[in-house]
C-alpha cells in the first residue's frame, strides 16, 4: 500500500468506535513521522477540517519527537562536534517538518557558486568576503525584519531565505553557512541584544551586522551599541562563540518569539528541545536581540 492510500485509510480511522482501533491508528501514523505531515493537513482540509484537532495534536507530536530525536543525535555529549547548517535546519524541520531541507542547502549551493563567479577565480578572502556581503544584502536584498521582528519565522533559516527577512542571528547563520562553502573563516559574536559576526583573517579583523544591511562595525561602535541600552561592553563579549551556543541561541530567541505572540503551546514545545540542549535553560521574558535597542544607533 502506498503512503498516500494508507494514510488516507488510517485517517478515516481516526474517530473509529473502537477505541483500540483509534490508538493503533494514531501510533501508526507517529511512526510514519514527518511523511505524513503534508498528507494529514491536505485531507484535513478537503474534508471541511474533519479531525482538524487531533490532526493538530498529531503532527505536534511528530514535530516534538522528531527534534528531541535529531538534537540528541547533533548534540551527543558535550565533546560531540555540532554542524551548523545541520543544526540549523533541524530547527527549520521542527517548525516545518513537510520542508525538503535537501532544496534549501542547493539553494545556498547555487548562492555560493554565484558569489565565486562574482568574485572572480583568483579573488583572495577579503574579496571573496566582501563579495558575500555585496550578494547578499545589495543583489538579493536579506535585510532585518523590523516591522515584524518577533514573528517566529525570522528563527527558521528555510523563511529567512524565502522571505529574505531575519533577526540578526539568523541573517548571520546564513552568512556564516555560505561562508563555509567558500572557504572563508567567519566567526558568530554573541554579543548581548545583538548577534554580529566576525572576520578575522589575522591581518585584518572587523565585525559584520548582518540585520542592519551587513555594515562594517568597530569595537567602539558596538560598545556604543550596548551603551545606549545601559550594558558596558566587556572583551567576552566580542569574544568567538561556539556553534552550540548559536544554536542554543537560535532556540532560545524561537522560544521567546513563540511567547510575544501569545502562543504558550509553541513556547512550551521549544522550551522542552531547549531544557534538552541545556539542562540549566532558565524562562525568560526578554528576547535575545530587540530592535528597539538599535534605535539610536548612528552607523
């Protein structure tokens, strides 16, 4: 039997008399995970939203177990190496687990090959570097959401390359992605309020602001940037973080959006993969990065 033709008889199971019948149906469709995602909202909504809540609860609980079971696997004690990208897109997989995550690392393939065609064969780094930033923010225009900055889709990596809209991390996780293809060394600051990214090819060092159009900053312009929300700048803070603390970030800053939108049930959902990621993850109310923080900024 297909996936289709059983899925569509395992749905019009779902309200059997039997409650037995009911169980087998839902453990089955678990087991068939995020293939059956697409399907079950599709009937859902050809038959006039028919077990739309228990629909709902299954494909939670899809996304739930999927994301405990790929954290567990990136995140497999704490010397285990983490991959961005991966770790990345398991993010986009708990928020949309229909998504082929396989089209969106081609589309950041056919992103970098353009970048090298632009920068020419022979281009050094620096070039390479600065060609990103060009492509990125100039040619395709990524650029930070600040009309809509706590809408959980600036968290997940696959809309902020369809939207071409983010919050700093996730704009700078894309630039780092694609500076990985490149060849080119890139570094996440984690710097309080404000995830930048560094370049430091050990003759040169600046710091990139990816949400604000990929500007070129200075040490003094970030202490200026904390200073007008009354935080007094500190060399750790510019310091190189490690990718699983971008990518508990990541989670972190999805959490909160879930709660600035009102939606208790998301937020708890993401609290569990963050409490997993980080026993000692801590509720909050204050986002990571907060736009209203950028206001008197003057570079």
């Amino acid at each position: 039997m297909s996936t289709t033709r059983e899925l569509f008889a395992l749905y019009s199971l779902l309200d059997d008399p039997q409650a037995s019948v009911q169980t087998a149906v839902r453990e089955r469709i678990l087991v068939m995970g995020e293939d059956a995602v697409q399907g079950l909202r599709e009937l859902t909504s050809v038959h006039g939203n028919l077990h739309q809540e228990v629909v709902r609860e299954l494909i939670n609980e899809i996304r739930r177990s999927a994301a405990l079971r790929r954290v567990g696997r990136e995140f497999d004690g704490p010397e285990q190496p983490v991959d961005l990208e991966e770790a990345a897109f398991i993010l986009a997989k708990f928020g949309f687990p229909e998504i082929n995550t396989a089209i969106y690392q081609r589309r950041l393939d056919d992103m970098a090959a353009d970048i090298r065609v632009l920068a020419g064969g022979r281009a050094a780094p620096l070039d390479i570097f600065m060609k990103l930033r060009s492509y990125l923010f100039s040619d395709l225009g990524f650029i930070g959401n600040r009309e809509d900055y706590y809408n959980p889709n600036n968290s997940y990596l696959n809309k902020v390359i369809d939207y071409r809209k983010g919050i700093p991390i996730t704009l700078s996780v894309l630039m780092l992605v694609l500076a990985h293809r490149l060849g080119i060394k890139l570094h996440g600051i984690g710097m309080p309020m404000h995830f930048l990214v560094q370049y430091d090819d050990g003759s040169r060092m600046f710091f990139v602001d990816a949400f604000n159009s990929g500007i070129i900053i200075t040490r003094d312009q970030c202490r200026l940037m904390l200073s007008s929300s009354g935080i007094r700048l500190t060399p750790e803070m510019l310091t190189p973080v490690t990718i699983r603390d971008v990518i508990e970030r990541m989670w972190r800053n999805l959490y909160l959006a879930y709660q600035q939108q009102g939606e208790g049930e998301e937020a708890a959902r993401v609290g569990e993969i963050l409490s997993f990621i980080n026993p000692d993850f801590k509720v909050n109310n204050t986002m990571d990065e907060d736009p209203d923080d950028e206001e008197d900024e003057d570079f």
